[in-house]
C-alpha cells in the first residue's frame, strides 16, 4: 500500500512505506544546511528589531523631556525666564488678597506696590423692561363699578399646588381690588409668592419664575370683572418663536434687527434657544441671557469700560422691543470703566486686568482701603524647579547611559522556534534577556549625544553685545556641577549645590537668566553651515543649547533628527523610513529567497524519494508474480 507524504515545501509524494525509510526525517537532515542559514537571517533580523526598541525607548524620553521642558505651552518651560527666577507679589496684610493680585517680571527692578481706591470696570447691561411671559390677567370694568364679589371664589394654581381664595367685598376700582388679591394671595401662598400689579383696568398676577393659572366658577360671572388671560408659563428655549405666549405680543412672520450695527435675522419658526445662539457667536459683542426665576432677558457686553455701550433697533418685526424694550434709565445701564489709585497715581483703564511697565494688575473687588504689597524673589519655586529639571534630566541620561555600558552576551543568539520548544518560559526570558543585552553598547550616536549634552554645560556663553567677551556666570557659578562620568553616582549627571545657587539668584537674577536663557540672533537650523552653527552654540543660553540638541537628534518640525532617521518612532514619518528598517526589511526579502530555495530543494527530494518508492513498489510487484508463476 502507497500513501502521500508532504514536506515543509508543500509536496505531496509516496511516503516510504516501501522502503521503510523515515522520509520526512532524511529530508529534514538533508536540507539542514539551507534551514540553518534561514535561522541565521532570523536571528539577525530579531536583533535588529531588538535593537530598534532600545532605540526608540531612548527617543520617547528624550521626546518626553522635550515636550515638558522646552515646549513653550508648557508650564516647565526652562527657556523662559520665570522658571529660573520667580518673583511675586503679596499684599502685607492678606486679607487684601481678595481686592487685588499681581503678577510681576522677573527682571523688574520694583520692590513694593501701593494701591487704594479700587474701581472695577462693568460691562454695559440692558434687561427686560418688564416679565417678558404673559401673566395672568384680570380686567376689571371701572364703568361697571362698585363690582360686587362677595362669596365668590378664584382657584389659584401655583407650581402644582392649589388654594381657593374667597372675596367678601365691594370694588369700586381696580387698585382697590388689586390690593384685596394681593392679600388674599399672600394669605393663600405666602409673602412674595405672587406679585400683584395694577395697570389702569388691568390687573396682573406675577408667579415668580413658576407655572401658575386661575379658574373660578363664579368669579368672573359678575358684570365688570374678566378674565384675559388664565396662565402663565416661562420660556421655554427650545420652543419657536411663534410658540412663546409673551407679553407684549409679537408682529410678522420674520423679524430682523440690529445690535451694536451688527445685523440679525430669523423666522418665525426658529427657536429661542438658537436666538441666543447666534447673538452670543456674532461679532456683536454681546451675550443674551434669560432667567426663568425673573422671566427676563439680558444683553450684556463682553467687553468692560465706559466704551462698551449696546444699541438696538428692530428693522422688521418687533422682536427686541418686546423681549427688551426701549432702552431707558430704568433698563440700562452703562459700564465704567476700572480705577485705581498707584503709588498715589490715578490710573483707568476699560478692563480689570492691564499691565503697566510689565506688572500686571487684576482687580477682583471694589474698595477704599490702601493696600500695600511687597514684591520679592519666590526661590523655592524656583529651586523646586531646577531640581525637578535636573532629576529629570539625569533620569534621561542614566538610561542613555545604562544602554551604553550593558554587558554584551554574545554567546546568547536568539532562539529558534525549535530551541524554544525545548525550553521552559523561564528558561527562554532569562536566555532572551541575555540575547537583548548591549546591543547599543558603545553606541556611536549616543556617545556623541552624551558629549554634546555634558559640553553645553561647560562651554562658556558669550555676550550677545561683544561675542569676543564671555558672561560674567557660568554654571559653576550658580551652583551645579556634573559629576565624574567614570567614577561619580550618576555618570556626568548634574549636581546641585542649593545654597550656592539661591546666593546666585538673589545677588544677580538677571545674570542666572540670561546664562541659561539667553536667545541667540540666529535661528536653529539642522542644516545650516558650520558657521552658522558656531555662532548661534556660542551665543544661546545653556537651555537653547539643550533645545538645539534634542532637535538634533529628536526633532520633527524642521527635517527629521538623527535618531529618528536611524531607528524611527511610532506615529511620525520616520515609522517605516528609517536605517533600521530598511536592514530588517532587507533581512525579510532574504529571507522570501532562502525560504523559496528551501522550499525548491525540498520538493526535489521529495520527489526523488517518491521515484524511488514507485519504482520499489513495482519491483516487489514483478517479485510477487514471479513466486506465484512457480508454485
């Protein structure tokens, strides 16, 4: 009996049922060899990819670094000046705290501050005249007085609740009976639930921000007395325009009109709440509001001062007239601008918040105290600051470090599939460990990035005014020092000497600013000549120096960094484009050719030993005729 056998290439022949030979097993050995190379490539391309992690783990915390120091949103940023000296100011007595804060620059020369007499600016307001929903309403007939309403009842509704008022009197005018209602209201529902108004003949019941109606059985049946109107709701901001029951009632079907010159138009059919929507996102400079507690609207002004004025008119319709009404003493008013008295000087400005000679001034509430503050040197922040920077920084550099000084196993190749079958996990993590060890040891580029790191700190800076003379700091000077690279604790990490950098500060803040962010006159360019470079390195602060490095090697704003176009990262154009990369894609296309071979060599040998299977099988055919041909 034949049957097919199949190798690693797909074939399928006679297996050596025959012969008796392990086919698969001969052809394994027979081709070990070419397995042998593919495993190589394999091992190789592993390291690689190996090698490109340790890569990109270095790039992601040197992008980390970069993004939380030298990014100018950030609140580290190390090449602004506060992060090196911070200054602040405080009002003697803190209670004052509340009336005023400000901020101040680093290199202000000013020690303390008066101020008294605080007046905030306000924004210009107009509100609803009037309760812009219609009330309920009552008409009482002065030619039908005296009205005659004794034992007669109204059911009042309010918020849900119902009571039933009763009249026990003779009305000769609507005051009269309007006061009468507002008593038995207020008996009813309590002080100041509902408001009574009176109007001429009209008599209206205000409900406070809350639903309320008004029935009665017999009430209204007495000659002089009606009703006009039984309920009253709030607006409802999601209802059209032609849904809302206002007060004074609105005209047409399309409104249009102006504030602030700024044009508006709107269809009966839209809602109040897009109203508001697109007054609030024009360029009117105004924010429309309404409060269902007072059923009214508001326009206020963005903008503070005496100049921040509102004007409106209605072109078609009557939109604003009646949500807001002509514009009077008793609806609006203007706003004012902020005063302040400083260092016995009056200054006015439109807003709460200006700045005079680089101090910054945000008045929060009025008053007519004096109120004195000091401005002094907040060092711990910014010692607190340096040592968070220098933690990090020697955190960043540690691990550079570490990868360049890691033992190299090179005994220890990756496994094979096969070898890891023959293995326990632990067994496979401790010999992977190994195999992953120092595969950037003595890395060339990180090397140079370790120098150029340790050399910006002690190359001296050069004054910006004469490039002939240096600074009169350098970072010795303010207290930090790197540490011995082959002995110390942290490999050429920095050190600080706290007192002495505090000293620094304090005697000269303007110096220590300037050694570490002083901004040279020509810009960073990765490819710029030789002298370009010399001049810019020579002139920059030690923190411009550092940012011109980490772009260097990191960067993506303007060319790819060097560590980027060696090894890549996720999410830039440098994920697939890289020198790594292209080796390992290298190693896959040699191995699609080793692995084809493999496959070919196979099939040939399989296809012998099926030959051979064949041709033993007939030879035992011929055999077995012959033997029974003599018996």
């Amino acid at each position: 009996m034949l049957s097919s056998i199949g190798g690693s290439g797909g074939y399928t022949g006679i297996s050596g049922l025959v012969s008796g030979f392990d086919t698969e097993s001969i052809v394994k050995k027979m081709t070990a060899a070419s397995t042998a190379k593919i495993d190589k490539v394999n091992q190789q391309k592993q390291l690689l990819l190996w090698q490109q992690e340790d890569y990109r783990s270095i790039i992601s915390k040197l992008m980390d670094f970069q993004g939380k120091y030298f990014n100018t949103l950030s609140g580290s940023n190390v090449l602004a000046s506060k992060f090196f000296v911070h200054k602040t100011a405080a009002a003697l007595n803190p209670e004052h705290s509340k009336y005023v804060s400000i901020s101040v620059p680093t290199n202000t020369s000013v020690t303390s501050i008066e101020l008294s007499n605080i007046k905030l600016a306000t924004s210009s307001k107009a509100v609803s005249q009037n309760a812009v929903s219609k009330q309920i309403a009552i008409n009482f007939d002065s030619t039908s007085a005296p009205v005659d309403l004794t034992g007669k009842t109204m059911n009042v509704t309010v918020d849900g609740v119902t009571k039933t008022i009763e009249f026990s009197g003779v009305y000769h005018t609507s005051q009269q009976l309007g006061a009468d209602i507002q008593t038995l209201l207020n008996d009813a529902f309590g002080t100041d639930r509902l408001s009574v108004s009176v109007l001429a003949n009209e008599i209206t019941i205000n409900s406070d921000g809350v639903d309320a109606s008004l029935t009665s059985d017999n009430a209204f049946v007495v000659p002089g007395l009606g009703l006009i109107n039984d309920h009253t709701s709030r607006i409802d901001m999601q209802k059209s325009i032609e849904q809302i029951n206002f007060a004074t009632p609105l005209t047409g079907d399309n409104f249009v009109f102006y504030i602030n010159g700024v044009k508006f138009e709107f269809q009966k059919q839209d809602t109040i709440a897009s109203v508001i929507s697109k007054i609030n996102s024009s360029d009117a400079g105004v924010k429309l509001s309404y409060s269902s507690i007072t059923d009214k609207f508001t326009l206020t002004s963005t903008s503070t001062g005496s100049a921040s004025s509102i004007t409106i008119s209605d072109e078609t319709g009557n939109f604003l007239s009646s949500v807001i009404g002509p514009l009077t003493d008793e609806n609006y008013t203007a706003g004012t601008d902020a005063s302040v008295y400083i260092n016995g000087t009056k200054v006015t400005r439109s807003s709460n918040s200006f700045t005079i000679d680089g101090i910054t001034y945000s008045l929060k509430a009025e008053t007519a105290e004096t109120i004195n503050m000091n401005i002094t040197s907040d060092t711990e922040k910014v010692l607190a600051n340096i040592k968070d920077f220098v933690k990090d920084y020697n955190e960043v550099l540690e691990a550079i470090n570490t990868k360049l000084s890691e033992a190299r196993y090179r005994e220890f190749a990756p496994l094979t599939d096969e070898q890891k079958k023959e293995m326990s996990e632990t067994e496979v993590k401790l010999w992977e460990e190994k195999a992953k060890s120092g595969l950037l040891r003595n890395d060339d580029i990180l090397q140079r990035l370790v120098r150029s790191l340790r050399s910006a700190f002690y190359m001296p800076v050069k004054n910006l005014d004469d490039n002939t003379q240096n600074l009169g700091l350098n970072i010795t000077d303010v207290g930090i020092t790197t540490d011995n690279y082959f002995s110390g604790k942290t490999k050429g990490g920095l050190v600080i000497d706290e007192q002495k950098l505090i000293q620094a500060i304090e005697k000269d803040a303007q110096s220590v600013i300037d050694l570490f962010t002083q901004a040279s006159d020509k810009i960073y360019l990765p490819d710029a000549p030789v002298e370009h470079k010399e001049e810019r390195y020579n002139e920059s602060g030690l923190m411009h120096r550092l940012s011109d490095i980490l772009n260097d090697y990191v960067g993506k704003t303007l060319g790819n960094g060097i560590l980027l176009k060696k090894a890549g990262y996720p999410g830039s154009s440098t994920e697939f484009e890289n020198t790594v990369t292209k080796r390992i894609k290298s190693y896959e296309q040699r191995l699609d050719r080793l692995l084809d071979s493999l496959k070919r060599e196979e099939n040939r040998y399989f296809s012998q030993f099926t030959a051979m299977e064949k041709y033993l099988a007939m030879m035992n055919q011929q055999a077995a005729w012959l033997n029974n041909s003599f018996e």
